[in-house]
C-alpha cells in the first residue's frame, strides 16, 4: 500500500487504486504519481464547479438527450464512440498546449 503525504494529510490508497495510477504513470501519461494526483484533484475540482456553476444546463442538455434517443434520433455506438475519440483527441491537444 502506498502512503502519499501532503503538507497536511497522509493518504492511505487501496492495493487496486495504487495499482491503476502505477500503470498510468508506466505507461507514460504522467510523469509521476504526484502528477497523477494533482491532474486528479484538478479534474474533481472542475467537474464539482461545472455542477455547481451550470448544473441546470447540465440537467437541460440530458433531457434534451433523452428526447432525442426516445425519438429515434440517437446516435448508433459506433457513431458516439466515434465522436468520444475525436472530442477525446481535442481534449489531449488543449491539455498539451
């Protein structure tokens, strides 16, 4: 079990979490396991002031959804996996910039 200490905290992460942020951080797509964490505390951080900041919007956009799937006018999975990895490889780009 790995023990990260911060200035003002010790965190204590299960064999398995360990696990997955140990394979991140081999397989490149971070640097180190504190910069796996900050990245993740980042996300959480803008995922929380997205809800709290446009939550409406966020439930308006998902009913918009619902209706769209009910009449027919969804997407088919090989569409929506297709527009994930291009929104996915946008996303990358800003990150790196």
């Amino acid at each position: 079990m790995r023990i990260v200490e911060l200035v003002f905290v010790t965190i204590h992460l299960k064999p398995e979490l360990e696990a997955l942020i140990q394979k991140d951080v081999e397989r490149g797509a971070y640097q180190s396991v504190d910069e796996f964490v900050e990245r993740a505390v980042q996300m959480l951080h803008e995922e929380e002031a997205l809800l709290a900041n446009d939550g409406g919007v966020v439930h308006e956009k998902i009913e918009r959804a619902f209706g769209q799937f009910e009449r027919g006018e969804g997407l088919t999975p090989e569409e929506s996996r297709a527009l994930l990895q291009e929104k996915k490889a946008i996303w990358h780009k800003q990150q790196q910039a």
